[in-house]
C-alpha cells in the first residue's frame, strides 16, 4: 500500500510516512486506499490484539516492520481498554475507558505504536531520529513515556507555557536525559505552527533528522481506528447494533480514526464529534467556510485547538462540508456544560470523569430524542480525572484516587527550558544553546 500527501506529494510506502510524519509539501499521508471488512473477517479474533492485526496488515504489507506487527502490537494493547456499562434506564449506554496506560490517557495507544515502529526502524537502517510532538496536555507526555531511554531516539516535546494542568506538566518534564521539554511561550496553535516550520526548514531536519510524533504522523491514527473496530465488534456480537460513538475532539486525530474504521466497514454507526469553545470544527459544520482562529482557554485544556491538522485529511476523505454534515455531527460544550456533566457524571454513574471525557457526556444527555433512541452509544473517555483535581474535585465533592502508572510520574524529578514560539529559538534549544 502506498501514501500520498493531502496535497498531491507521493508515493511514498508506509515505512517512509512513519519517518518524515509530514509531507514535503506540507500535507497529512493518507492511504492510497482504505481497505474493506467486513464482521466476518473478524470471526476468529479474540482480543484487541488480534482484531488490531487484522485491521492493520493491508497497510503493512510493503513494510520492513510486516514481520514485527505482532510484537509492535502486544506492546501497544499491553493495557486494558474497557467499555464499562452505564446502567441508564431503556438505553444500551457505555463508556470506552481508553486512559489505563502508562500516563492515563488515550494517547498513550498511538504514542505507543509509533515508539515502537519507529524504534525498530531506526535499528534495521542505523538512522537515528529526534521526534518532534506538540502537545496541548496529554500527547506529550504519552509520547516521552512511549520513547524514554529508546536508544537512537530523541524526543522534543513542546506545550504552552502556564496553559497545561500541573499534573500534566509534571507529566512532560521527569524523563531521562533523551527527553527536552520546552515550554512555549504562547498557546497549542504556536506550538504546532512551530513543529511545522521546523520539520519544513531543510537545514534544521537534515540535522537533527526530524519526525513526528503528533496526531499529523499516520502511525498515531492506526492503531486508534483498532479500539473503535474493536469496541464496535464486541458491541455488534453482544446485541447485533451498530453502536453510535462521541467523541471528544482537539487536532481531530482521535475522530478522524474513528470515521476510518467506519470507511473500512467496521460496525460503527453515527459519529459525533465533542468540542469545547474553541469552535472552529462547529461553525465550518455550520457556515461552510473553514476558518482557523487563535484557540481559546477552557477547561478542557487538551483540546485548546483553534486550527485542527486533521481537518485536511477529513476534508479530503470525505469531502467539504456538504459532505461531512452527511457523516457526521459536531457539538460544541461550554465551560459551564462541562462543569455540569462533571457533576452529574459523578452522580449518575458514581465515578468521576475528567473535563474532555464531559463534553461528550454532556453531548449525548442532550441529543435530541429521535437521534438517541434509534442508536446504541459509546461514550469516549479520553484521559483520567486524576490528571486534572484541581478542576473535578471541587465540583465533586470528592476527592479522585491516582492510579499507580500516575502516582510514579508525579514522584519524579523535572526539568524544562521556557522559549519564544519563533523558530530561532527552538533551534537554539535543539543545540544546547
């Protein structure tokens, strides 16, 4: 299977697309084509694992790394992912848990999949490589953990200074020596604009030998489709529906995987997507006019997007936005909303769920009626509420247990260097300087 550019550059094999993250003409990879299932193919597969590899050989098929999916994957889904039910009265609710890994957030899957692709295929060709990642909370850390100590790799993290929850910075910045995280002096939308001039300036990625690590590299979309193939198989085989899934949204990764397993035939039905304030994806659904904006502060930090990457890839999927109101829904949730699902989820359901994980609870209380009663749900939990106390706790009265994997993090030592969001700048961090 080949890859070209959203914007026309290719081909180029699966390998290659793993290495660069980014076209050279500054375009997102995408499959030549998508392959076709259907739920019979996935008769004999019993775990996530074996649904995951099913999914994910036609794209390997060209690969050095064919012989290796196996063991990439039993790395990947080294955690659980639960769809726990929500006992709601006349309607088959339930919550995909995707924040059990290392750093309690469902980055972790991709970031892990990537970490171990790219590893191995600096091994066979002895190049190594600095992976670039900007993070809006939760991607960099996932990625620092997924590349700690990996020989031949180096990792940059980049996030907004002052615009992360302390957890969460404590998160990227306690790894080793293979590990710089800078704090950008700006928001998310400077970060990522930052990571792309860089990976695009020739002299700086022949230096450093640049990839990425962001929701822009294909290798972070691929194995997230495998969860939602996954979770909508074993809905499917328990009641013979093809379940609905919200899904809180940012750069719009996590989303547009979701649509491709559903391209691919998985048993997947409506998809929503959950924003928060930074309405960009809501008011393109809504006005037909793509107009990225600077990003917004909310609560729900890690989706502070206000120029999703991966609306290129959906606009060239599935098309503009005649087409994507066809596929798909967008609901945009308020501070205010999301304070309020935060404390009704913790009612209702009896554990506590975090901000992002609220707009899309809030978003299915308030579907309208038809909508909600023709479909089964999956609610998507993105990260855990731990991650973010100071904003849950007060809301609810109690306080959120920290899971082992993020009590360890929060023990260790950190360190980072604060730099303008200008290109000089982060090439004088690059070099030490």
């Amino acid at each position: 299977m080949k890859y070209f550019s959203t914007r026309g550059v290719g081909p180029v094999g699966l390998d290659e697309a793993l290495r660069i993250g980014i076209a050279s003409d500054g375009g997102l990879f995408l499959p030549e084509q998508l392959p076709s299932f259907g739920v019979s193919d996935f008769t004999d597969a019993v775990s996530i694992s074996d649904v995951a590899a099913a999914m994910l050989r036609p794209f390997f098929v060209e690969s050095v790394l064919l012989d290796d999916v196996h063991s990439i994957l039993a790395e990947t889904f080294s955690f659980p992912i639960p769809a726990t039910a929500l006992h709601v009265d006349g309607q088959d609710v339930s919550m995909l848990e995707l924040y059990h890994g290392p750093t309690a957030a469902f980055k972790d899957v991709g970031a892990g999949f990537l970490a171990g692709c790219l590893s191995r295929l600096a091994s066979k060709d002895d190049s190594p490589l600095t992976i670039l990642v900007a993070t809006s909370g939760d991607t960099g850390g996932a990625v620092a953990a997924a590349f700690d100590q990996r020989p031949g790799m180096r990792v940059v993290v980049l996030f907004p200074e002052g615009r992360v929850s302390e957890r969460q910075e404590r998160q990227l910045c306690c790894w080793g020596d293979n590990v710089l995280s800078l704090k950008v002096q700006g928001s998310f939308d400077d970060c990522q604009a930052l990571l792309k001039a860089a990976m695009a300036d020739e002299e700086l990625s022949l230096r450093h030998h640049f990839s990425s690590a962001n929701s822009i590299n294909i290798g972070r979309l691929l194995p997230q489709m495998c969860y939602f193939g996954d979770a909508s198989l074993r809905h499917y085989k328990r009641t013979g529906n093809s379940p609905g899934f919200i899904v809180p949204t940012g750069n719009l990764g996590n989303a547009f995987a979701c649509v491709m397993a559903r391209e691919m035939g998985l048993p997947i039905g409506p998809i929503i997507l959950a924003t928060n304030a930074n309405r960009t994806i809501a008011d393109y659904f809504e006005s037909g006019s793509w107009s990225p904006r600077p990003s917004l502060r909310t609560l729900a930090s890690a989706m502070d997007v206000g120029d999703p990457s991966n609306m290129e890839r959906l606009r060239k999927l599935v098309g503009e936005a005649a087409a994507l109101r066809g596929q798909l829904r967008v609901s945009s949730v308020s501070d205010e909303q999301i304070e309020s699902a935060l404390r009704l989820d913790f009612d209702e359901f009896g554990f506590a769920t975090c901000p992002h994980t609220a707009t899309a609870t809030h978003t299915w209380r308030h579907l309208d009626n038809e909508l909600a009663s023709q479909h089964d749900w999956i609610l998507v939990a993105t990260a855990h509420p731990a991650k973010f106390e100071t904003i849950v706790e007060p809301l609810i009265g109690a306080a959120v247990p920290v899971p082992p994997e993020l009590e360890a993090l929060l023990s260790r030592p950190v360190k980072s260097v604060s730099i303008k969001p200008d290109l000089p700048s982060l090439a004088a961090a690059l070099s030490g300087d």
